[in-house]
C-alpha cells in the first residue's frame, strides 16, 4: 500500500468580507445536527476537529480557539477514552502540529488560510453549492454548506512558514515552526 502526500497552499490573505460573521449558536446546531443527513454526522461528530463538541462543552468553530496551551490528552480526554478522537495536536523544540481526519465530503477543496497572522483558519464546504454565482458561503449560516476550525496562533509562531499536507486523501496536517525567538526559549524549567 503506498501513501500519497499532498502538500496544500497556506493563503495568507483572504479578502472575503463578512465571513464567519453568523455565529453557530448551540440551539441552532442541536437543530442542525438533528437532521438524518450522514454526511452532517461524519463533518460535525463526535471526535472531527469541526464538531462543536469537540472540548467537551459547545465551542462555536468559528470562533478563533486557544488550541496550543492545552494538552491534547486533557482537552481530549472524554474522546480518548471512547477511542472516538480524531483529531491531535503537539508542540516540539521546533513548532506546532496539528494533526486531524479531514471529513469524506469536500476534502479536495479544503483551505488553510492564516488570518492577519493571529489565527489559522481550516475550512471547506460539505455540499455542493448549486449556483456557482451563489454568495459566498462562509458569509451565512456556513455549517449548512461548509466546515471550519480556527485556532488563535500560538505567539512565537514564525506563521510565514506554515506548512500543511493531506495524508492518504484522509489526514490534514498542519506544521507551525517557532520563530527564531521562540526556539531559543528553553522549554521546561528555567534554569538559574
């Protein structure tokens, strides 16, 4: 069996106006969530880096989370135990990884963008759009169309040199070196 890796292009610029600017509320997903559409269940489940529920209590995707400064196996831990995660992410002496199954509907279109160097945004749509003149799908009730994960930057992130691939067409990967700085910082214990 051989693997295939392909590597992706970071966008560091996305001039959509008005993205993300529908919050996911928790009602509107239970709603959403209800429906018997198997694909809504493979992007928004338990365990996909896309889902809601994903820490343990309602995060809206949208909004831009603090992902480096927990542990995976904390932060994870009621997944782990159930062996339903699919997602994990470290931090080396050189940077950040972030490793994660992308879901089965829309993996060829799915974008890494950096935005203002603050936040890495993963996303792509689910279903297809019928009208290739439709607005803009990011800018409306997203999770009916698309996907997305944001995560805030971790400071000493050298965020121009982001790095992400697709694995086998199943696992996204996301290398975040550490600026110059950062890697001189010891990591552990200060030393007198």
């Amino acid at each position: 069996m051989t693997s295939s890796n392909k590597r992706l292009e970071v966008q560091t610029e996305d001039q959509t106006p008005h993205k993300w600017c529908v919050s996911l509320g928790e009602e509107p997903f239970k709603r959403f969530f209800g429906q018997t559409n198997p694909s809504v269940h493979k992007v928004f489940g338990e365990g996909s880096l896309f889902s809601p529920l994903l820490f343990g209590k309602f995060f809206d995707p949208s909004d831009a989370f603090p992902l480096w400064e927990f542990e995976s196996d904390v932060l994870l831990s009621h997944l782990r135990s159930s062996s339903q995660s699919t997602v994990d992410w470290c931090q080396t002496g050189e940077g950040y990884i972030l490793k994660a199954e992308i879901p089965g509907t829309g993996k060829s279109n799915i974008q890494v963008i950096v935005d203002k160097g603050k936040v890495v945004e993963i996303s792509g749509p689910w279903k297809q759009q019928r009208d290739s003149k439709a607005h803009d799908w990011r800018c409306g009730h997203w999770w009916e169309h698309g996907y997305v994960r944001r995560l805030e930057m971790p400071e000493d992130a050298d965020w121009n040199n982001i790095e992400a691939y697709i694995h086998n067409d199943i696992y996204l990967e996301i290398r975040i070196p550490k600026s110059q700085q950062g890697r001189d910082l010891p990591q552990g214990k200060d030393v007198a």
